[in-house]
C-alpha cells in the first residue's frame, strides 16, 4: 500500500514540475498563428477582389497576453 502511494506521490510531483514553453516554441507557435492569419486575410481580400489597402487593421494576441 505504502509503495501505491509513494508512486502516486511521485506521478503527481513530476506532473507539477512541467516546464513552461522556451522563447523559441513560444516565437514558433506565434509565428505559425499569425501565418495562418495572414492566409485567411489574403484568401479573404483575394475573394472579394478588394485591393489590399483597404483591408482591415488586425490585432495578433498572444497566449501571454502579448499583442504584435
């Protein structure tokens, strides 16, 4: 029974200690959401035939709260 909990102990402690995302996958998956964005905008103006400088102002947010 002792061990059981000592595993369990273990599992939980090693799931708390999950590290947070590095500058480069944070930049990357940033990157990559704002690439996608830019599709659907240019595949947006693209459908109406509206030159691109009357397309609207985007906003890009970030997942920490960051604005582009």
């Amino acid at each position: 029974m002792r061990r059981g909990l000592m595993a369990v102990a273990g599992l939980v402690a090693l799931a708390a200690c999950r590290q947070e995302p590095t500058f480069e996958e944070r930049y990357d998956k940033a990157s990559e959401t704002i690439r996608q964005r830019a599709k659907s905008i240019d595949a947006q103006i693209s459908a109406t035939g509206a030159p691109a400088s009357s397309a609207p102002a985007v906003k890009v947010e970030l997942d920490d709260g960051g604005a582009l």
